[in-house]
C-alpha cells in the first residue's frame, strides 16, 4: 500500500533536487536507502527486546489507543481503507463509522496523506515495542463520538466525513488531544530509550497538529469559529482549568501554538484525555464517546 509507505530519503531527495532544476539521484542515493532500510529492522527488534517496567508497557498502551482512533480516521477519510486492510490483519474491537473525504484540495489530500502514514507508523511501531503485552484495537464508534461532539460543540450535524472543513476540525479535535497526551505522560516514563521515542512521537503530533490549525487558522472565521466551538467543548471536559486555546487571531498574532507563557505546549493527565475522548467530565468513568467499551488497557478510567 504506496500510501502508508514512508517516503524515502532517495525520494525526498529527487523531488527536492526535482524543484531545483536538477537532476534525479538515483543511483547517488540507492546505496543510502539500501543502507536506511536496513538500520530501520533492527532498531524496532531492539526495542521490542528490552525489558520494558510495567508502567512503561501501561502507558505505550494508553497511547496506543489514541494512535488506533487517530489511524482509523484518517485511514477510513484519506485513504478509504480500514486498520484490518492495512494491517492485513484482524487489529482487535470493531469500528463503526467514517468514511472516503472527497478533498477538493490536493494539498489538503497531500497533507493528510501524509499524516495517515505516520499515524499507521505509530500504531505499528507502539504495537512492535510492547510486543505480546500490546493492546488489541478498543471499540471505536466515530458516529457516536461526533454525534456527541456535535451536541456539547453547539455545531448541529457535524460530520467530519462530509467536507474537508469538517474533517480539519476533527483532526484538530484528535492531534490536540494527542500532543497534550504525550506531553502528560512523559514524566512518568521510566526507560530513556521509550522516552526518546515518545518524544518523537510528540514532535510528530506537534507537527500534525501545526499543520491542521495552521490551514484552519488561514482559512478564516467560518472555520476557526467553529475551532472556538471544539475547543471549548474540550475545557468544559477536561477540569476546571482553562488550558486549551483554538487557532484564532489575538490582536496581530495568531494563536495557531496553545502554549504557556514560557512558549511550552501544555499537557493533560491520562484522566482529562479520557474526559475528553469519553465525552464525559465526571471522574470515574471507564467509556463513552469514541470509545464505548472504553480504552484497553490498565489505564482506562477517568
Ligand atoms: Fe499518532
Ligand atoms: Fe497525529
């Protein structure tokens, strides 16, 4: 499947070598790609081989969670398949809803090709880390989740599968919540080496979500008004305190960065994501929204 495939350096190379008016590098670059391709098995072999401490295992799952609702919606919208055909495999709980976005710009498709990409990376990488001890897929119910975001948004109808300023919204709904979750987590994971990684895993987040407010935020009021609506849906979930900030303008400056004032995005605790992807702000609840037999996993309740 070319579209999950990760682009290579040889690729990347050529098209940038394309723009400048030379020529391809394909035979310069063949020995480079052989070489990555062959480093990139045994740094995932290693991984998996570690002794990893429970808690570590616990929270790779927590976010694996997230990776599998953020890789079937952009699989099911971008690509029109499913995790179980990517995966050529049968990934756990059943999904219901989402469905083929027809982008009318081929710079959104682009984009969010690329996104789906890594997100499928990262259900396959967290998956491979966490070895037999890896969550299967939890049940994942698009139509309940946005039929909820649509009520406690104040956005009647909203379908992220119907257009592409929907579909923005809901990326940015998903990507906020996982840099946040990443961010959360951070201080307590124990190995250095998963820390590393979720560290790249956040940047690549941080990217995702850069990019999706950043078109949200350009392409005016009607879509970052109703970024304001699913941002404030998220902090009347996720406690008392006001944290989340939506992609609009304050005085001459955009706000596409929700940071603090030390310029540092904030993070929520594994309790406040699950208010948010649950669709409930009360404590002690262990599904609901996206996911209506819960998360998998130790870390589950709210
Ligand atoms: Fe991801
Ligand atoms: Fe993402």
């Amino acid at each position: 499947m070319s579209d999950l495939t990760p682009l290579t350096d040889r690729e990347i190379d050529d098209s940038r070598r394309s723009l400048l008016g030379l020529g391809s590098a394909k035979a310069a670059l063949a020995a480079v790609g052989a070489i990555a391709a062959s480093a990139a098995l045994p740094i995932g072999a290693a991984a998996e081989a570690q002794s990893l401490h429970s808690s570590d295992t616990d929270i790779l799952n927590f976010a694996l969670n997230l990776e599998y609702l953020e890789t079937e919606y952009y699989l099911r919208a971008v690509v029109g398949t499913t995790g179980d055909e990517a995966f050529r495999t049968n990934l756990g709980g059943a999904v219901r809803g989402g469905r083929k976005v027809a982008f009318a710009n081929p710079v959104h498709d682009g984009l969010f090709r690329n996104i789906t990409a890594n997100e499928y990376k990262h259900v396959n990488f967290l998956r491979s880390i966490n070895g037999s001890a890896s969550i299967q897929r939890p049940v994942i119910d698009f139509d309940a989740g946005f039929a909820g975001v649509a009520q406690a948004a104040g956005l009647p109808d909203f379908d992220p599968f119907a257009n592409e300023m929907n579909f923005f919204l809901g990326a940015m709904l998903f990507e906020d919540v996982g840099v946040t979750a990443y961010k959360g987590s951070a201080r307590n994971i124990r190995n250095k080496q998963i820390l590393e990684s979720a560290a790249g895993i956040l940047a690549s987040e941080g990217y995702h979500m850069g990019a999706v407010r950043s078109v949200i935020y350009k392409m005016g009021d009607d879509w970052r008004r109703r970024a304001v609506n699913i941002s404030e849906m998220r902090d009347r979930l996720d406690g008392p305190q006001d944290l989340d900030q939506p992609p609009v303008q304050i005085g001459d400056r955009s706000n596409v960065v929700p940071a603090n004032q030390n310029g540092i995005a904030f993070g929520r605790t594994p309790q406040h994501v699950l208010n948010i992807v649950y669709g409930n702000p009360a404590q002690g609840i262990v599904a609901g929204g996206f996911f209506p037999e819960g998360f998998n996993g130790r870390i589950r309740s709210t």
